[in-house]
C-alpha cells in the first residue's frame, strides 16, 4: 500500500535532492518558534536503535557562547590545514566552512548512551548504533528544515571537548553535531564543495555492489 500522492512523493525527492549543507547566504531574520519547535518535533520523531530516543538538543542564541564556538573553529581550522599540501591548503583555507555567528540559531545535537538504561534492543552488538540513531535525527532536521526554507550547516571542524567546556555537557555524553540553522538568501543549485571543485559527485554506480563486496564491478570490468 502507498498512500502517498504523486505529488507529495514529488515533494519529498524535491527536498532531498535541494538540501544543502549551508555555510553562507544566511540572513538575520530569526526563526519563528512554531517553525523550530516543528523542525526539532520532525528530528524527535527519527528512528533509533531499541526505541531508546538517545538524542538532546542543545539550542544555542546567546552570541558570547557562539563567538567561543567559533574561536574552536578557527583554531581546528588551522590546525587541520596543515594535513594537505599546497595548492590545496591554500584553497582549504579560502573556503566559508561555517555560519555560526551568522545564522539564527546554534543546535547542538547529543547522544546519551545511559538515557534508557544500560540495555538496549539492538546495540548489544554494534554499540555505534546508538550514534547512528542521532545521525537519523540530524537528517530528519536537515530535510525539515528545507521545506520551512530554513538552512542547515553542519560545523565538523571542532572541539569537542571546546563543546563540553562551553555547553557544560556531561563526560558520558558525545557531542555528535554542531549545526547553524537560519533564513537564506537562497539555495545553492550544488553543494558548495562540489561547485568549486575539492571533489566531484560520485555516479550511482559506482557505490553500488551486488550480494558481495566488489561484485559487480569486476564483472563489469571484465565486460569492458
């Protein structure tokens, strides 16, 4: 059975494909509360590993605790560029990697292993499961998100232990993702690593394989 329409099927393709990992283009109008309250309702309703819900949001406005965000970021920034070699640095470097002092707003997003006790239905044997349920909620606010026309960045070039310090999160619990979300200008037609030309899009078939690792690929080369 699908009782989805053709055009609310169009819809949710539509907000896959324009969804954007925004650095820049964000504009200072705030945020309506029932928008966000619905953006954070859609990441709430994720799914995640035993039913155990392991996620907080952390909301962030007040700019003295962004300005040291963000002082973690240049200083990640700098040290993670020295891991390439010209001319690739230099263009690292040149890059809008961030929004956090722009946008309207700063989430951070936590996984709690010990929220639902120590037994979980289904992490017993891949405990990182319990992450990638937080991963599920990033993901269900990213694409809300877009279709309030509200962008999400995702900040990766941190600290966690600046996170920790800052936003006074308990050792046991795992800063998984810092995002800015605000109004845009507009949105990008392509993610802007791929429009300045650090990586290309990958074609589908090439990260698809066929009942074992590689499969599929030899054959085809053999073919060719």
């Amino acid at each position: 059975m699908n009782d989805f329409s053709e055009q609310e099927k169009e819809s949710f393709y539509r907000a896959i494909y324009s969804r954007r990992d925004v650095r820049s283009n964000f504009t200072s109008e705030p945020i309506d509360d029932q928008v966000l309250t619905r953006i954070l309702d859609a990441a709430h309703h994720a799914p995640s590993v035993g039913f155990s819900q392991p996620w907080n949001f952390i909301l962030i406005k007040n700019i003295e605790t962004r300005k040291k965000i963000k002082e973690s970021f240049e200083k990640e920034k700098a040290r993670s560029s020295k891991l390439v070699e010209e001319p690739r640095r230099s263009k690292y470097l040149s890059y809008k990697l961030e929004g956090i002092l722009e946008s309207a707003i700063n989430v951070c997003v936590t996984y709690d292993p010990t929220k639902t006790g120590s037994f979980v239905i289904g992490r017993t044997s891949i405990p990182a499961t319990g992450i990638f349920s937080v991963c599920c909620a990033v993901q269900n606010m990213w694409l809300a998100a877009r279709t309030e026309g509200i962008g999400v960045g995702w900040v990766s070039i941190l600290s966690n232990e600046t996170l920790r310090d800052v936003l006074h999160i308990p050792e046991h619990v795992v800063p998984v993702a810092y995002l800015c979300l605000g109004h845009v200008s507009k949105f990008e037609t392509k993610p802007d690593l791929e429009t300045n030309g650090w990586l290309p899009r990958l074609k589908l078939d090439e990260v698809i394989y066929h009942e074992k690792w590689l499969q599929g690929k030899e054959l085809k080369a053999t073919i060719n």
